[in-house]
C-alpha cells in the first residue's frame, strides 16, 4: 500500500486539453512535492507547496495543496508535447523528518 | 554545474556478485539519499544520510550497504547481488528542509 495514492496510473490526451493528476493521503504531509521525469533522467522538482490550501502556478501548470494537508493536485491547461512525461508526487508526513515518500506516479502523453 | 553524478549509468551483475554504486555532490549538501524505482512503484528509500559519518535506513534498506566518509560522496554498495535488486537506482541530495536534486541514474540488471 502506498502511502501516497496518484491518480490516474496513465493518461493520454491531445494536445490542447486540459487535465488534472491526484495525489491522496490519509496522513498529514509537512510539504509536498511535485516532480517531473523524463525517460532516462532523474525527476527534476517542479513545484513545493507547504500551506494548507496553496495555489501555485507555473506558467500552465496548477498546484494545489488541500486544506487538511493530505492531498494535492496538479492541473494542466491546454497540454502540450512538451508535458510528456512522469509526474510524481512526493512528501514528507510529519513524522519522517526530511524524508520523503513519493507516490507511484502518472504517466502522461500529449499527442500531436 | 554537474550538480549530483552518478556513475556507472547501466551495469549487468550475475547473481552473488557485488558492486558498488558511486554517487557525488558538489552542491555541499548536508542530506544525500538513495532510491530505487521499479516500474509502477515510484521511488522507494533505501538508506540517507543527514552529514558525513551519519547514515540511517530507509524503506528498503535489505541487501544494501552505505558510507559517508565524505560531504561529496555517498556509495551504495551490493553485497550479494540478487534478481529482486535489479532496479533503476537514483541519488539525490539536498540542504537542511530543502527539495532534492537527483543524479540521472544508475540501471542495475541482475541475471
């Protein structure tokens, strides 16, 4: 059992939709985090949100952190090629200090 | 900026045999990590360590040893390989409470 749930596993959409990935915990996570991964590379950090209720955005990215500290979501307007990738989720429950558990991932495609 | 390197990228291991996995930082870093990532199972924690000549286990430490004699660096040592241990592994690093920066990993067959 993950201690963090992504959702969905896989998407793939056309270019020009929008779309939103999940991630859900029972636990309570200091911060969380979301990573973007390419075939042969490590994840590369996208975005840390820390407040309850945040809102960050990254030119057509949208990261939300819930109220209660258990969830997130990431948000993408109007999707391009370039947003191919893995998407992780990761945080650090407020028992694990710096460590972090990351989610099982989504993988995105964009098609042309 | 070479940031965290890992070496070597890909490496085929007969079962039984051991090796090690380099990974360095030259960000000064207090924290470093290892992962692994198999398919469909995200990253998972096998040992960090929090400054040189301090290491703790992490998620999945079996089969695995560490060291950190040095800022820089942090090895990842296999004993007795094993087909279960064939995985993507990734170092990462980071200062006090801050994200993680990740090398582009290492590709471990085992056979």
């Amino acid at each position: 059992t993950q201690l963090l749930e992504q959702s969905p596993q896989f998407l793939s959409i056309q270019e020009g939709e929008n779309l939103t990935v999940y991630c859900n915990s029972s636990s309570v996570f200091s911060s969380l985090q979301w990573y973007r991964q390419e075939p042969g590379e490590g994840p590369v950090l996208l975005v840390t949100v820390v407040t309850g209720g945040e809102v960050k955005k990254l030119k057509r990215l949208t990261f939300q952190f819930g109220d209660a500290r258990k969830d997130s979501s990431l948000h993408i307007t109007a999707a391009q090629t370039g947003d191919t990738g893995l998407y992780l989720c990761a945080g650090a429950p407020m028992e694990y200090g710096n460590k972090l558990v990351f989610g099982a991932g989504t993988i995105l495609r964009v098609k042309s | 900026n070479a940031g965290v390197t890992q070496t070597p990228k890909f490496r085929i291991l007969k079962i039984g045999q051991s090796m090690t996995l380099q990974c360095t930082q030259d960000m000064n870093h207090n924290y470093m990590y290892w992962y692994r990532q198999d398919p469909g199972m995200g990253l998972k924690l096998i040992y960090y360590s929090v400054g040189a000549g301090i290491t703790d286990k992490g998620e999945v430490p079996n089969g695995y040893n560490v060291s950190r004699s040095t800022t820089e660096d942090f090895p990842l040592r296999l004993e007795l390989a094993a087909p279960s241990q064939t995985s993507v592994y990734f170092c990462a690093s980071s200062p006090i409470g801050q994200a993680q920066h990740f090398g582009d990993g290492t590709r471990l067959s085992i056979l």
